[in-house]
C-alpha cells in the first residue's frame, strides 16, 4: 500500500489491523515516531513548529 493512514485513536488500530490480516506472517521493515519535540541551538526542547503531514519536518 503506498497510502499514509495516520493512527490517533483505536477505531484507526483497527482499521490497520484490518487492511492488514491482523499482520499474520507480517515483518514490519520500518516504524516511525515523531513526538514533535526539538532540539534549538541554545541545545533547549521545544514542540518542533515545522512539523508537516505524515510527520516529515520541513
């Protein structure tokens, strides 16, 4: 599947579970977690706010 399904509550796991067969037989290659936080140059955490769809940062 090339489509991007953004997971944010259990209806989506579902969903996910169900496109997928519950991933039997499955090998997951890659998972992504963006948790929107960011490291500036004075070396301080802050909510990152260049965050784009799908998680990629500009």
């Amino acid at each position: 599947m090339s489509n991007w399904y953004d997971i944010s509550n259990k209806s989506d796991i579902d969903y996910l579970n169900d496109i997928y067969g519950g991933f039997h037989d499955a090998c997951i290659t890659e998972l992504r977690y963006i948790s929107g936080a960011d490291v500036d140059n004075n070396l301080s955490i802050a909510k990152n706010k260049n965050l784009q769809e799908h998680g990629q940062a500009k």
